[in-house]
C-alpha cells in the first residue's frame, strides 16, 4: 500500500464496536470488569484508552514501528523517553536539537543525573570523540531547527550500532510520510504532534514510535506510570489531522520550495536555507533519507532591525511560536524557540538575531509572495 493510502487505511480506522467511519472520542476514565480476576484490555484511561490506542496503532504503522504511545505534549514524549535512561548514564545529542529539549537536557534530566553531550551530528567523527563508557543514545534530529542542517542518518546509526547505543530520533520537521527513522535502523522516533501531524494549530500533543517490544514495555511502562498521556478528545484531533497529511505536506512542500527560492533573490535577504534549495549543502544527504523537504525554511536578513521590521510589515502570515498548522507562521528564535539557550551558544550556532523562521502553511503562493515582498520593503 502506499503512503497515501495507508492514512486512510490502516487498520485503526474504523470503530469496532459500531462501524462508526471516525472513532468515536471514548471520554472514560475507567471500564466495567465483570470479571475482576481477569485482565481487560481497557481498564482506566492512564494505562490505555480506546481512542488513544487507535492513534497509537497508527503512527506505529505509519512509523513502520511496532508500537507507539501518545503523550499530552511533544515534550511529554521526549521526556518520557528519557525518563527510560537511569542517573549515570550518558547521551549524545545534536547541538542544533530543539530548544525544549535542549532545556529539559541541561536542568531537569541533569538534575536526576543523566549526563549529556551536544555534537554536531553532521561532523561524523564528533559523534565518534563524544562517545563514553557510560553512552547509552544518540538523539538526533534531521533537519535541524532552525537552521535545517541535514545529518546523514544512516551513518549516524552505524556509528551508534557499533557502540551499541540507542538512536533516537526527533521526525517532527518531516513526520512520516517524509522520513521514517525506524526503517533506516533507528530504535525511537518521537513527534512534537503539535506540528505536521496534528496540522490545523489547535492541538499539542507528542507521539513516539519503537519497533522493539522490550523497548516498548520501557516506553509503556514511564508512560502509565509518569501517566504524561494524551486525552481523547486530543487524540481524535490527532487521528483526523493525520488523514490528510500527505495532502498538506505536499502543497505546502511545493509553496516553501517556491517561496524558497524566491527569497534567495531578493536583496535584503542574505542566505535561505531550505534543503530543497539546489545549493544546500546537505540537499544530498537528505534526499537519500527523506521524501521531500518538508515546509519549514529558515532566512537571515542583512541586520538584526530588518528582522524586527519584517515582523511588524508582515499581514497575511502570523508572527508566533510553532509550525506545521495549516497557516503561514513566521517566528523569530532568538526570542522565541531558541530563547532558553545562552546567548553566547545561540549565537555560536548561527542563530543570529537576523534570523527568522517560516513555517510555509496552505494559502495560495502568489498571496505568500506579495505578503512577503510588502513586508521586505524595509525602508
Ligand atoms: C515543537 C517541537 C517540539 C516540542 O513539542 P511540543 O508539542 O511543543 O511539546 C519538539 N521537537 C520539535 C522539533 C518541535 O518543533
């Protein structure tokens, strides 16, 4: 089956008990036992829902994984699957890494002692150079934000294999239909469900998928335990947002790649970087490992007030945080999703404070094209 289809069709689609061509929102806490010596699938909403088993069968297909969990943010994702890790162990990740999780890597995790390094995981050999005794993953994330630098997963992974780490994978920017880690050997891909996957910015929600049962059973038990789980109505949003995901990606693909490389000629614009640019130098790499390159690009003006100014003259795209919704958003890092991060390191990064991000949504490109060319006369 194809991609496409299998959005429709994957099995979690249709309601077992009526038919019902949209699984119905199960709002319950807790299931009858008639049988209290017996176990039932359902039994209190923490530890499964049938709604929230529905999305969960879902991405793990859509992930080519075995299993998958919902959890009530793309950071409830994320740190439950660090929370599987115990104090002393060591994880690498790469330094472009979304600024959350960044966060949560430097104060909650290092609190309870998980040790980290930051890499950048397109320098091969640094992977190498940050590996310890005590490594335990490789956490990467391709493309980077906001910079859409491009790690050459495969390579990754053989690193991490020879080390006998596990890769995890943050897919947000490119969600499954793009790139799917777990088949190029990864071992947990998580999703900030918030973006693409949900698509219409009205839900937040985290998704992770495995295709290991051991490494599920881990997953499954810091999810009912901890209990960051997302609720049914969230999941429903989820499930219907996924329906039509190719549809999304693939316009708004076609609108940044236009928008793209309109705004490589435009004069206040200094650099575009957008993988499906020609000159993008991990254009290569990306290619080999995803379908597309996704809708969200990152420019840099020539100053820091253009920026500002940018964000004041734009009418038609919203200026927030976020990305992936059915509308235009720009955002700006340095005092948005990279805020957390000293500024000595943002700046190292090259997340200068003449960069903004866009996150290229459904409208018609000529409309994007003239909102823009207003908002890029600067003086
Ligand atoms: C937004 C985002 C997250 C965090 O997800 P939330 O749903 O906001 O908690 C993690 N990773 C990436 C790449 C993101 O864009």
């Amino acid at each position: 089956m194809q991609f496409g289809t299998k959005l429709i069709h994957n099995g979690n689609e249709i309601d077992k008990h009526t038919g019902a061509l949209s699984i119905p929102i199960y709002q319950a806490s807790t299931y009858h036992q008639p049988d209290v010596e017996l176990r039932q699938d359902f039994e209190y909403s923490r530890s499964a829902n049938p709604t929230r088993q529905a999305l969960e069968n879902t991405i793990a297909v859509l992930e080519g994984g075995k299993r998958g969990f919902a959890f009530a943010s793309g950071m409830a994702a994320t740190s439950s699957v660090l929370a599987t890790f115990t104090a002393g162990d060591h994880i690498v990740i790469c330094e472009d890494v979304y600024g959350g999780t960044y966060r949560i890597v430097n104060t909650l995790f290092k609190a309870f002692h998980l040790e980290s390094s930051f890499v950048d995981a397109a320098d091969l050999p640094g992977i190498n150079r940050a590996i310890r005794k005590n490594t335990r993953a490789l956490f990467l994330e391709t493309p980077s934000n906001p910079l859409l630098k491009i790690t050459d997963l495969q390579a990754a992974i053989a690193i991490a294999r020879e080390h006998r780490l596990l890769v995890i994978v943050d897919n947000t920017f490119m969600t499954p239909y793009l790139q799917r880690p777990l088949e190029l050997g990864a071992d947990i891909v998580i999703h900030s469900a918030t973006k693409f996957i949900g698509g219409h910015s009205d839900v937040v929600g985290g998704l992770v998928a495995v295709n290991n049962e051991e490494l599920g059973n881990r997953i499954y038990a810091v999810q009912n335990g901890f209990g960051a789980i997302l609720g049914p109505q969230d999941c429903w949003l989820l499930l219907r947002g996924l329906k039509t995901l190719k549809l999304r990606m693939d316009f708004q693909g076609q609108n940044a790649l236009r928008l793209a490389e309109w705004l490589a000629r435009q004069k206040p614009v200094q650099q575009v970087y957008y993988p499906g640019l020609k000159e993008h130098p991990g254009r290569e790499v990306h290619f080999a490992q995803a379908d597309g390159a996704g809708a969200v690009l990152s420019f840099k003006l020539r100053q820091r007030d253009n920026a500002l100014r940018f964000m004041k003259n734009i009418r038609l795209a919203a200026v927030a945080v976020s990305l992936g919704g059915v509308e235009t958003i720009v955002s700006y890092p340095a005092t948005m999703s990279h805020a957390a991060m000293p500024e000595q390191e943002r700046l190292r990064l090259g997340i200068t404070d003449n960069l903004l991000r866009i996150s290229v949504g459904l409208e018609e490109c000529e409309d994007l094209i003239s909102d823009f060319g207003l908002a890029l006369e600067l003086d």
